[in-house]
C-alpha cells in the first residue's frame, strides 16, 4: 500500500477532541467544519501518519484508515460481522492465501473484505446473498475501499443450498463461512462441497440458533464434534498512574461454530462416555428428560464421568 496521499484516497483525520472524519482526497478542494477549514492539496503528497493544520492553526492527524476504521463507518444494508469476531473467524477458520472459501450472507461486505484480503490473489471467494439490494451495497462497500472490483470474488444472488451446486464442484471448497439466520439448512449442501479436512465456522446471534446448527452438524455425521464459543473486547483506560478497565466494552455480539470435515465414509469413534449412557440402563434412566442437553450441563456431565470412572474400576 502506497503510504503517501493521492487525489483519490481516504484520510482520516482526527481533530483536537479525538473526533474523526473520514474523507476522500481531491485536488483543490476543501474540508470545512466548525474548526475551520483544511486544504485537500495541504494533504496530498504527505505521508500517512502526518498532522495537518486547519486556517485556524488547528492540528489534525492524517491517516490512511484501517479496514477496521472503514467497516464500522461503511454504509449498511444488514448487520455487519465486527472486527473482533471477522479476526476470530480468519484465525479460527484457518483461512489462508490461495484458499477456495465459501461464504453466505453477504450481508454489508465487512467480512467478505477481509476474507478476500485473506485469500490473496490466488484465492477464490463465491459469496452467496438471498437480497439483491444487500449484495449491491456490498459489492459497493468492497469495491470502494479497495479501489476496484476485486477479480477473484464472485457474489451469486439466491439460496446456499440451491445455488451451491451450480457454482461449486463437489468436494472443492477448502474453508466454507456462514452467516445466515437458518444455517443448519445448509449442513447438507456445504458438506457435498467441501473437501475433506476442510472446515466451516458458522456465526450465529442466538443460543436457538447455535444449538440447532450443532445438533445437525452433530446429527449429519460428516463432520467433527463442533467447537463454539464467543469472544468479547474489554478496552483499558490508561492516564498516567490511573490504570483501570473502561466503563464501557465489546461484550456479546454473536456465537461461533465449527467443525472439519470426515473423509468420505468415515464414523468417528464414540467416546467412552457416550458409550457407557447408550449401554447403561440405569444411566439412561437417571438421564431421562435430556436427550441432548447433558453434554453441555457441567455438574450433569460430571456425575456421568465418576459413574463411568467407578464402572471400569469394578
């Protein structure tokens, strides 16, 4: 990235009062506020990372934004995936330069940015949306920060799982991304298309909605038990020997689900508790009333564990 401005580019500037506006750079024009007013030629040509004065003599720091800055200001159609939780899913996900990744919704383009700076020159998006609307003002929202129209991304207007086969071979997708209200729908299309190794990660707003999708992952049988999990952002204030956590953080935003896929024709080996509940009749009684619930009940899922522990001491 050319780190000095040219007519065209972004800058943000940030005021004395850490407020921030983003701008776009063009020859002889000016930016005006309250404060005064600032020369667009007085920016070009400098480094980003510069201070700028205004006619008042007042000083603004000059950035090239960051694809973090630019997401939360973008202009949205849906709800867009938050930097902390598009970071987890790159890093989780596993996704890497040269990768064939699958992603549905499109939503406002956030993290179809990412995954595409992810994937490199060499890798391939499809992104599947169900609105068109949602997947102009995306296709708007990347083209814009990145200065064109990306050529390794496609987005595809319709249903995941009947669109799918039409834009994926079977078995060719290395990494699969969804962010939808009703993924567990699309468990089956997303398993013929992925290779095997391949891993989807699944973001999700609601606890109904995290269970249903690791019930029919677990239940389809071609993946992995799921992981999920959640991650939240705690800011700290720093002033001086005033060291404390802000009054404010990123807390929940969503969940986050994923699983690798079997080999074709592969059983995964059942644990040794499981085994013991299927063949424990009084086990199966004392668990009665939840069918699938126990798993993710501590103090259940602990008693189980010492009544199988005494059962292979005797």
């Amino acid at each position: 990235m050319n780190e000095i401005f040219e007519a065209g580019d972004r800058v943000q500037l940030t005021g004395p009062k850490g407020i921030m506006n983003t701008i776009r750079l063009t020859a002889g024009t000016r930016f005006g506020s309250h404060k005064g007013e600032i020369q667009h030629d007085d920016i070009i040509g400098k480094p980003s990372g510069s201070v700028i004065e205004n006619h008042n003599g007042d000083q603004y720091l000059a950035l090239k934004p960051l694809l973090s800055d630019y997401v939360l200001s973008m202009p949205r159609g849906a709800a867009i995936v938050y930097p902390k939780d598009a970071a987890q899913i790159l890093v989780e996900g596993d996704i890497f330069p040269g990768a064939n990744v699958i992603e549905a919704g499109v939503g406002s383009g956030a993290l179809s940015s990412y995954l595409i700076r992810a994937i490199g020159e060499n890798g391939k998006l499809t992104s599947f949306e169900r609105r068109a609307e949602f997947a102009e003002i995306a296709k708007g929202n990347v083209e814009n920060f990145l200065g064109a129209k990306p050529t390794n991304w496609k987005v595809v207007i319709g249903d995941l799982q009947e669109m799918l086969p039409e834009h994926c071979e079977v078995a060719s997708a290395d990494r699969v991304v969804l962010d939808m209200l009703a993924p567990w729908e699309c468990i089956d299309a997303v398993a013929t298309a992925m290779k095997p190794g391949g891993l989807v990660i699944i973001y999700v707003a609601t606890v109904t909605q995290l269970s249903r999708t690791f019930e029919e992952i677990r239940a389809h049988g071609g993946f992995t038990a799921p992981l999920a999990w959640e991650s939240m952002v705690r800011p700290w204030h720093l002033d001086g020997l005033a060291v404390r956590p802000e009054h404010r953080m990123i807390s929940h935003t969503g969940f986050l689900l994923s699983a690798r896929r079997l080999a074709p024709d592969t059983v995964l080996p059942s644990s040794r508790l499981e085994e013991a509940i299927r063949q424990s009749t009084p086990m199966r009684t004392w668990t009665s009333g939840y069918p699938r619930q126990w798993a993710s009940d501590r103090s259940v899922r602990k008693s189980l564990e010492k009544r199988c522990a005494r059962s292979r001491t005797t």
